[in-house]
C-alpha cells in the first residue's frame, strides 16, 4: 500500500518537499564564511516550523568541505570555510509525512572552475535520469538510458585535475543514483528497483561522486513523482543551476539579519 501514494499522500508529500526546500533555500541565502554547519541547520528549522512541519524527519546533513564526504554526517560542529562547497540534506516531518532534498553549494557564493565542472556533471546526470523516468520502465532502464547520455556529455569535456576526471568516469557506472522510496519514512518502505514504475510512486534521484584523493563528494538529490504520462520532479523549485544557486546566495539570509548576539559555541 506505501509504495504507491494516493492523491492526498502525494499532497502531503508535494507540501512537505516545498517546507525542504525553503529552508534549504534560507539555508543558502544564509551562507558566508564564518557561519557554522549548525547555524544553517537553525535557519531551517526555523522554516519548517513556521511553516506549520513538526520538526524535521531525520537530523540535518550539512558538511562543508571533507565533511561532505562522510555520508550521513550529522555533528554540524564546523565553521564554513571560504572555497569549500558545502552539502546540505533535510526535510521536515508534515503530518507524518516527509521528503528528501539535497543541494550544494560554494561557501563563498561563487562556484570554482574545477567545482563547476563536478557540479555541472552531477545537474546533467539529475536531468539525464529524469528524461527516461516513467509508467512501465525500470530502474535499470533508467539508469542504463542516463549513463549512455553520460558517456556522451563526457565526450571532449576537460576537467582540471585527473582525479576529477576519474570520478566522473566512475560516477557514469555507478548504479546508486537512483534511489529509495519516501513517504511516511524518508526511506519509505517497498521497492522502486527491479518493479516497473507505476504513477503514484515516489522516490528520490540523487546523482552522486566520490573525488577520493582529495576526500570530495559532490551530490544533489531530487523527490521524483510517477505521473501517468512521465514524471515530475517536485524539487525543481529548489535552485541548482549554477547561475540560480549564486543568485540565492546572494540574497540576505536570516542569519545576517538576526545575527547570534552571544559568541557561537566552539568545538
Ligand atoms: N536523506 C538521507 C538519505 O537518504 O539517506
Ligand atoms: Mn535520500
């Protein structure tokens, strides 16, 4: 019964992945060096309970730098550093119901050369994904479909460091990037891998790489609806072109508008 949301689940789910991605989207006006993991958790927060959730449905993930790449690191202790990016995974509990957004984003507002070429890698594996999303298609469809295209974007593209280069080839293999149902669980019972996909189901796309040598991990995470006739990506909202994550950045955040009055707490 989980694995296919009715009309009213799909409500509440739509509504809770739109309270993700407004605090996700204070959370990046909020940035600069010199804030705290923790601090963009509180901004949030803040979103989610104004916004009428109950609290979040899993602790924050937000890792700056080599903290990215520890998965599902939840300790928040650490300052955001100038010319790291910085990953953030959250969504709120919405009468029981809940979503799985992740976006990131350069501390300092501007994406590098060599982050561009990461992060653009992993926006075009999340839109090649996408295209071939379904009624009747599999997971495996989908993601043999979105690694030819991959194989294809990677044609005469350059990449500054090797490594880099050697992670994208690995991302293109790598099967993980589609992903777990949500619903009442952010990983939601019932299986969306070896089934046909039917409308009403709900799961995330979260194309991910691993840069190793330099401890990196460079994901975004996506809530994707089985239409009738395709698919809709009720995350779209949340900004992740390169040009839209800048300008988001760049608009004043709650924490430069109601800075802490008292010296944070340091590890
Ligand atoms: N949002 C955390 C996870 O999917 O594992
Ligand atoms: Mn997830």
């Amino acid at each position: 019964m989980r694995l296919i949301k009715s009309p009213k689940e799909v409500d509440l789910i739509r509504k809770a992945t739109q309270i993700a991605g407004l605090g996700i989207i204070e959370a990046m006006k909020s940035t600069q060096p010199g804030v705290y993991e923790y601090q963009l958790d509180a901004a949030a927060k803040y979103i989610f309970y104004m916004q009428g959730a109950r609290g979040d449905a899993y602790p924050a993930i937000i890792g700056g730098g080599t903290n990215a790449y520890m998965g599902h690191y939840f300790y928040k202790t650490d300052v955001l550093k100038e010319g790291d990016l910085v990953l953030m995974d959250y969504a709120p509990d919405y009468r029981y119901y809940t979503s799985d957004v992740t976006r990131i984003w350069p501390v300092n507002g501007k994406f590098n050369e060599e982050q561009k070429e990461l992060y653009n890698f992993v926006i075009a594996y999340r839109d090649a994904l996408f295209k071939y999303i379904k009624p009747g298609v599999t997971s495996n469809d989908v993601l043999d479909k979105a690694a030819a295209d991959m194989k294809q974007y990677l044609v005469g593209k350059k990449f500054v460091k090797p490594a880099h280069l050697k992670a994208v080839q690995e991302g293109v293999q790598f099967r993980g990037h589609f992903q777990h149902p949500v619903g009442m669980a952010v990983h939601d019972v019932g299986r969306v891998h070896g089934v046909k996909l039917k409308p009403g189901m709900v799961f995330t796309i979260d194309p991910m790489i691993w840069i190793h040598e330099e401890r990196l991990y460079v994901r975004i995470e996506d809530v994707a609806l089985v239409t009738e006739t395709g698919v809709e990506n009720m995350s779209a909202f949340v900004p992740s072109s390169i040009e839209d994550v800048e300008r988001t950045i760049k608009e004043k955040g709650l924490i430069e508008l109601r800075p802490a009055i008292a010296l944070p707490i340091k590890k």
